[in-house]
C-alpha cells in the first residue's frame, strides 16, 4: 500500500528547525522515480471523478509534485 511506502521512504529529522519538531524529509522519495511515479497514479486515481482545470502548487512540495501531476493529467501547472 503507497501509505506504508510512504512512511518508510519520508525520513524524519527530529527537533529542527528547532526543538519540538519534527522536519519531514521527502527527499528520498525524490530519488525514487518509481516511488514518485506511484505517488502521481495515486493522485490520479483519486481524483479521477473530479473535473480539474488547473493545479496549483502553493508551496515547495506543490511545486515538486504539482508539477508531475499537472504534466501527467495534460493540465495546467500554476506555481
């Protein structure tokens, strides 16, 4: 299941930016275009009884898989 994939790639990096968070760290799933891949199909999936125009990323990690996700489905990426 792509939840448990995702909770063994995301590592975790405790106490930063300062103490008592946790920072959570994508960057292997980066690395992972398998991994990444998936997670798009994902998405897609899920959302694919909704009629979208557009994706907009609002934030870094928007950008990172809002991107792939708007490439994939033929729609617009607004960063």
């Amino acid at each position: 299941m792509i939840s448990q994939k995702l909770d063994a790639a995301i590592r975790e990096v405790p106490n930063f930016p300062k103490a008592g968070i946790s920072f959570k760290d994508i960057t292997p799933l980066l690395l992972d275009a398998n991994l990444s891949a998936e997670i798009i199909d994902v998405f897609i999936e899920k959302l694919s009884a909704t009629k979208i125009d557009a994706i907009v990323g609002v934030e870094s990690r928007g950008f990172l898989f809002g991107f792939l996700l708007a490439n994939k489905m033929g729609i617009p990426f607004v960063p």
